[in-house]
C-alpha cells in the first residue's frame, strides 16, 4: 500500500515511490507541452495570436480585441506568450524554480480560457479537436498545474533540490 506524503527532517515533504513517479511524470509531461508550444510559435516567423483574440467572446472580449488590432501590443503579447510558454516549460521540465513557473502557466492558461471559453452558445470559427462544454483541454492543463503547485516534487527530483536544500542547510547552520 502506498504510503501518504511526509515531511522529512529538513521540513522538506516526501512522498511514496509512485506519488513521487506519478507528480513528477506529470510535471515533465505539462513541461514539455509548454516547452513545445513557446518552440513552435517562437520557429514559426508567421505565428500571431491575433486569429485567437480576435475570436474571443468570453468576459474580456473587448480587451482581448483591442489587443488584437493594436499592432504594438499584440508584438508584445505574441512575444511574452512565446517566450512565457518556452520558460515555463524548461523550468517545469528541469525542476527550476518549478512552483512559480507552475504558478505562471495557471495565469497563462486562465488568459486562454478566459478569452476563448467553451460555454455553450458560443460559436468558434477556428476549428477545435471536439465540442466542449464548459471543461475543454486548457482546463483539464490548467488543473493539472494546480496539482504541481499544491504537491511540489522539484525539491527531490529537479534542480530546486540542489537550490532550496543548500538553502535550507544554511538557514539551519
């Protein structure tokens, strides 16, 4: 039986063999799709999320299509999204810093969702994989974010181990 999630003596939490298994592959695997996506739009020197603004019909609409017809602001919003989703995903991916990046992805994804969301009698013009109703793939991610914030495992698998135990060791020196 899998044993429950722990703190050791350095107040850092421990967790079973497949807790630690299971958080950690969900970490990689949230990672490398945020990793992914700042590649693919940062490579790519026709990417813009105008197209996506400008479909928006969520709560922030208006907003979210001043962005998209002001051509200042959305160079900026395109290249903080590129380069946002690239950092998140390498510090996901190596354990750096992985709460606040985890942190930064729900803020990223709740911008998605809050522009583009799939309540019903909202109609899309873009092509989505299938007809949602209220949960679509960005929230189920954004969810899945809130998992890696809530159960850290960077402190034991990932660079924040060597960055918060040496911290930890001089505190209590």
């Amino acid at each position: 039986m899998p044993r429950a999630a722990t703190r050791d003596p350095t107040g850092m939490r421990e967790y079973g063999r497949f807790q630690l298994t299971t958080l950690v592959g969900l970490r990689m695997l949230v990672g490398w799709h945020f990793l992914y996506e700042g590649l693919a739009k940062i490579t790519n020197p026709f990417w813009t999320s105008a197209g996506y603004l400008e479909e928006s019909q969520g709560w922030f609409s208006v907003h979210f299509l001043s962005i998209a017809t002001s051509p200042g602001t959305l160079t900026v919003v395109d290249y903080l999204n590129q380069w946002g989703l690239l950092l998140i995903g390498l510090a996901l991916l190596l354990g750096a810093l992985a709460r606040p990046a985890a942190v930064a992805g729900v803020v990223l994804l709740l911008l998605y969702y809050s522009a583009v969301p799939p309540f019903p009698g909202l109609e899309y013009s873009i092509p989505t994989e299938g007809s949602y109703l209220i949960v679509n793939k960005t929230l189920v991610e954004l969810a899945a974010l809130l998992v890696i914030v809530a159960f850290p495992t960077s402190n034991q698998v990932g660079l924040d181990r060597l960055i918060f135990r040496k911290r930890h060791l001089q505190s209590a020196g």
